[in-house]
C-alpha cells in the first residue's frame, strides 16, 4: 500500500522545528536590546528582499527560519526592547508567548459555547479574577447582570459599547449624540463613524489643566444639544489619556450620563493595570457609574496582543444589540438559555481562545508578580520626572500620574523635534511626542516588561544631552 500523498509536516519534524523557533524566539528576546530600537529601513526596503513570486515548490523550514534574520528582523520596530519607551507599551512575556501557541496549537473557534465550552468558560472565569484582581465593581461580574468579554483592542470595545449605546437610545440614529473629551482616543471618533451617528454629532468637551474632561462644560453640552432636540446617548471617559495619561473625573461625569440617561463608558487601556495595587485604585473611583469599561492587558499586563477585557453592568443590552441567529449556528446548549455564546458581545462572529494566554500570564506571575511590575514602573517613572524638573532647560507638561512622563526642552518645538529624531534615528532609545497645548511634548513611557533603572538612566542621559 502506498501512503497517500501530502504535504504536512510529519509530527516528528514539527517536534524538531517546534524546539528550534522556540529558540529562535528566546534568542531573539535574549538579544533584543542590542538591536536599534525603531527599525531604521527606508520604505519599499523589505518587500525588495522578497521574492516576487511565491514558491511553487515548498520550502524547507530551516530556509524559512533563516529568512527571519535576514530579510525580517531589520524590518522591525523592537517592542519589547527594555529601551521602547514610545507610545504605550505593547507588552509580551514567557507565559503569554505559550499560551498564544497552544492556542494555535489546538486551533479551536469559540464562536459559540457549543464550539468549545473551555473556550468560553474560561474567558468568563478570568474575567471574572480580574474583577477582583483589580477592584472592579462587582456589577461587571457575570454572576450578576453584567460580564466581561475579551475584544481584539480597546477599540472595538469602544464601538460595540456604542453601539449598544445608539440601540437603547430612543430616537432616530441621525439624532444621536457621543461625547468624550478633546483629549478622548482617536478610536472614539472611528467607532462614531462606523456605528453610522453623524460626525458632526460627536462633541469634543473641552479639558481642565490636568487635560482631564470639565464636568461643568459637559453639562453645557449636553444642554445645548437637548435644546436643539438631539439625544445624548454616549459619553467615553478616560482613564489614563493616551497623550497625557490625563484621569477623567469618574465620579461627576457619571452622575450627569446617569442624569441624562447616557451610555457611560469608561476606556482604562493602558492606566486600568495599575488598579492591581490598591494604592493606585483611586484611578478607578465612580467606576460603578459606568455602563461598560475596558482595559489592554496587551499593553501594561505582559499579554502580547491582542487582549482587551471588556466589561458590560447589563449584558442584555449588549447582547440585544449585537445577537444574530442564523439557521446554521442553532443549537441545543444556546437554545437552553444556559451558556454564553461570546459571538454575541464582539463584532465577528469568529474567535480565538485568547484567554489562555490571559490565565497563563495570571497562573505565572501570580497578582503579586503583576503589582511587582506596575510598582516598578510606576517608581521609574516618578524619579524620571524628578531628574526632568531638576534640570532647568526642561520643563514637566503634566504631573505624571503614573507611568507616562509628559515634558518638553525650553527651547521650544524644534528642539524637541530635534531631540526625538536624534534619538530614534541613535536607535538606541525609542520616544514618541504629542500636542500638548499645541506644544510639541515628549512622552517617556515606562511600561516595558524587562525595563530596568539603567535603561531609565541611559535614556535620561541621552535626551538631556541632545539626543
Ligand atoms: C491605546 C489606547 C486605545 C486603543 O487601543 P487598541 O487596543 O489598540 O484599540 C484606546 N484608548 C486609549 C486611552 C489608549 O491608550
């Protein structure tokens, strides 16, 4: 008998390279941190390393492999080097990286509980830890009426919670209103437009000295647009601006949604992390106002990406809004009303089980591993902003609440352009910069798993001589 022919990689070859790219990713996060930061190719230089045709014939997998250095490598902007201080951090770690490939591994589509009940079950149960883990108001837990989800990023869970928001609101979509702050994320006007409201219906509230939203000039809003015979329907606050890490006041803003009948959602996407340890919980205080909340482990929780928890108080709402039933998904365990059925809480219909990633990262680290790193971090970040404003050709653009340092040179905006394209042109920091007061500022974010003070003191040596 002749065995039929196929392709796949035996299981003893896939053993074999399965140890050599585990290697393969351990060396490279080994020696990440020689590597220039911000990848320095010009556009076009990859794709012209790549053969214009795909191969016709299979490759051998060492081939493969070795194109990763060659062709790959240079091409990328290195997260998690210990010197990425731009953005937010995108943060991985050991577990997180096995459990993203078991995942694969196992290859299941969670869609429906019926598709894989651990898949569901599962991500109801973390979400549930992580509640507690980070003292969450037990509405959003799913032993009441509420419960989280896991989304792709902080900006889907943004537009279904919108969208949730224009399904219960009682007018026509085209009379709806959303709000959020000047200082909002650019994600909040993106969901405005594909949840269909007007653009010209999104208001951008003005922002106290802190860059936090004015209650009073919410209000204000809010009054005009109901005068005009508009509806309110969605207010996003923040916590932890992506610009300043700005905190909106949580407590007032709720009360007036709650006056007015508003959705409440609150984005914690990078801040939310640091509720792990009580000394930073404040951050969270009136959160039992909010309709819905969310927050990226992928950014400050050693989860790669993607991961954002998304909690809803009511998840009827939710699940009105977004519920389909075709023919072809019915089955008996949704039909009992006893399951969740997550396709119903997110925009696709498919997903992956990223919750094993999320309950490796927790099962390793443990709570008090996690709250070892945000302390960490939080302290860097502290003493980075006492060597700015010790230095008098600097200046701090915001007292930095947690981990994001927001300054700026004296010397105004092209000296600061200036200094970033020094030192992300060195390769051997990467710093980004925002608009703060139509001033060009420079953000120093501390939130990159292996950072350590040397890094802090390397990069603080470099951008206070000039980059
Ligand atoms: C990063 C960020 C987002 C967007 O995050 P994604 O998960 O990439 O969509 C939204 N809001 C805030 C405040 C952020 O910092």
């Amino acid at each position: 008998m002749t065995q039929p022919k196929h392709y796949h990689m035996s299981p003893e070859e896939f053993r074999h390279w399965g140890y050599k790219t585990i290697n393969w990713i351990a060396d490279y996060l080994e020696n990440v941190e020689n590597l220039p930061v911000l990848s320095q190719v010009k556009p076009g230089e990859i794709r012209a390393k790549l053969p214009a045709i795909p191969p016709q014939k299979g490759e051998s997998f060492d081939a493969i492999l070795q194109d990763l250095n060659q062709i790959i490598v240079p091409g990328l902007t290195h997260w998690q080097s210990p010197n990425f201080f731009a953005f937010f951090p995108g943060n991985n770690s050991a577990p997180s990286i096995l459990g993203e490939l078991i995942s694969a591994g196992m290859g299941v589509q969670g869609m429906l509980w019926a598709t894989s009940p651990a898949c569901t079950e599962l991500e109801t149960h973390v979400l549930d830890w992580l509640v507690d883990m980070l003292g969450l108001p037990n509405q959003f837990k799913s032993s009441g009426t509420g419960g989280g989800v896991i989304q792709d990023s902080a900006s889907s869970a943004a537009l279904v919670a919108l969208i949730a928001a224009r399904e219960v609101a009682k007018a026509d979509t085209s009379q709806l209103v959303a709000y959020t702050s000047t200082q909002g994320h650019s994600s909040i006007e993106k969901g405005v437009k594909i949840a269909g409201l007007r653009r010209e219906n999104l208001r951008l509230v003005e922002v106290d000295n802190n860059y936090a939203m004015r209650p009073d000039l919410l209000q204000k809003c809010i009054e005009a647009d109901l005068k005009a015979g508009l509806t309110p329907c969605y207010l996003a606050a923040t916590v932890g601006t992506t610009s300043s890490n700005a905190i909106d006041p949580i407590p007032e803003l709720g009360a007036i949604a709650q006056k007015h009948n508003i959705w409440f959602h609150v984005d914690g996407a990078m801040s939310g992390t640091a509720a792990l340890c009580p000394e930073f919980r404040w951050i969270h205080q009136g959160l039992e106002l909010a309709d819905s909340y969310c927050f990226n482990p992928h950014k400050w929780m050693m989860v790669n990406f993607d991961c954002n928890c998304f909690y809803v108080k009511d998840r009827t709402k939710l699940i009105k809004a977004l519920s389909i039933m075709p023919e072809f998904l019915k089955n008996q365990a949704t039909a009992s009303g006893e399951v969740i059925d997550y396709r119903d809480w997110q925009i696709p219909l498919g997903r992956r089980f990223r919750s094993l990633k999320l309950w490796f990262v927790i099962r390793h680290y443990g709570v008090e591993g996690l709250k070892h790193y945000v302390r960490k971090h939080v302290a860097l970040a502290q003493e980075f902003a006492q060597w700015v404003s010790a230095d008098s050709r600097f200046e701090l653009v915001a007292n930095p609440p947690l981990n994001l340092v927001c300054f700026r040179h004296q010397g105004g905006d092209e000296v600061n352009q200036l200094i970033l394209d020094n030192l992300n042109a060195s390769g051997k920091i990467y710093l980004s910069s925002t608009k703060l007061d139509h001033k060009l500022t420079l953000r120093m974010s501390i939130g990159q798993a292996t950072t350590e003070k040397i890094n802090v003191e390397q990069a603080w040596q470099l951008i206070s001589s000039g980059g």
